[in-house]
C-alpha cells in the first residue's frame, strides 16, 4: 500500500472532522430545540474535530516517513471520540430527542467505519 493511498485517508478523515465541526458547532446548535443535545455539549464535541482536522491536514501535507503511525493514532483518537460522545448522549439522555439519538448513533457508525478502514490500511502498510 502506497504513500498516496494512506495520505489520502488524512484528507478524507480531516474533511469528515470539518463536516463533522460545523454540523455539531453551527448546525445542531442553531437546531437545538429538534435535536436535544445541549449548546455546551455541542461545542464541546465540536471543539475536538477542529484538533482532528488540523492533525489530519499536517499529516497530509508534512509526514512523509512512517505514515501508517500516524493514520494508526487518528484512528484511535476517532475511536475513542464515538466513545465520549456516546458517553455525553447518555449523560443529557433525558435531554436527548429521537432525532438527537440519530445524529449521534450516525455520526459514530460513519466514524467508525472510516476508522476501521484507516487501522486496515496502517496495518497492512505495517507488514
């Protein structure tokens, strides 16, 4: 697996985290009262991306040695990121409306499998 394909996933992954910013820091905030989930929560959750992002987009343009490190690492912040903000949705549950459930739950499945795909090509890019 070439260089190329794995900087690539740093492009895909960075623009998913500012797709992923604006839906949560400008979109859902402005939607609140349809989705649910708190204006602090919100920001919160899309403060993280914008870090995402500039990680992924310094990747892209700077690393040229040991790339599937790196793609490894985001991989697993990504990870853990479904994993707060599933935390935070149980947190404001009672706050949480049906469309709220399914931005999050989306949200999460689409990060995951761009996760899964980034720890498959690290991997095998690792032999």
């Amino acid at each position: 697996m070439e260089n190329r394909y794995l900087k690539k996933l740093f492009l895909l992954d960075g623009f998913g985290a500012i797709v992923s910013a604006i839906l949560l820091g400008v979109v859902l905030v402005k939607l609140e009262v349809y989705f649910g989930i708190p204006k602090s929560a919100l920001y919160f959750l899309a403060a993280l991306p914008c870090f995402f992002a500039i990680y992924d987009f310094y990747c892209y343009f700077k690393i040229e040695r040991n790339l599937f490190k790196f793609l490894r690492a985001i991989a697993i912040v990504n990870l853990l990121y479904c994993c707060l903000s599933l935390g935070l949705a149980f947190c404001h549950r009672e706050h949480l409306t049906r469309l709220g459930w399914l931005y999050i739950i989306v949200e999460i499945v689409i990060v995951v499998i761009i996760a899964s795909i980034e720890l498959k090509a690290a991997s095998q890019h690792n032999r």
